[in-house]
C-alpha cells in the first residue's frame, strides 16, 4: 500500500529518533484492514499514513513496553471477536 511505503520513507519519519540509524537492521510488519464499504480513497490513504508514522514513532521509543502490552491484554477488544 503506497501510504504505508509514503509514510516510512517521509521526511517526518526520517527524522524519529533511531529510525534512520538502524534502517538497515530492522524489518516492518505492517498490517491494513480496509473496510469493504470504505469509498473515500483520500481518507484510506492519509489513515494509513498516520497510523503507520504513529506506529514508527512508538515503536522507536520502544512503546508500548512489555509490562504495558500485558497490563492492557485484556482491556483489547475487536469487533469480529465475537465476545
């Protein structure tokens, strides 16, 4: 998806601390859920963007912790879960 590729190579990105030093030793896992009633291109693509520069800037700073992801695992919740 181009606005996930848009965001991790913007200048905004370039500039959280780490990222661009360690470009070389780390992967990204990126995953999209699109709904299927979503009609607004424009607003699917700037979503994406943010969402995924949020996420870079996160996960640089090294958030959410361990102890954060475990403290919050059962507040999660998702609508096809079912309960």
């Amino acid at each position: 998806m181009s606005s996930i590729i848009s965001s991790v190579c913007s200048a905004d990105s370039r500039r959280i601390q780490g990222a661009a030093d360690k470009a070389e030793d780390l992967v990204i896992v990126c995953g999209v859920f699109i709904h299927w009633e979503a009609a607004d291109d424009k607003k699917i693509y700037d979503y994406n963007y943010q969402a995924t520069k949020e996420a870079l800037k996160c996960a640089m700073a090294g958030k959410p912790t361990i102890d954060e992801i475990i403290a919050g695992k059962d507040k999660a919740a998702h609508p096809f879960r079912g309960f």
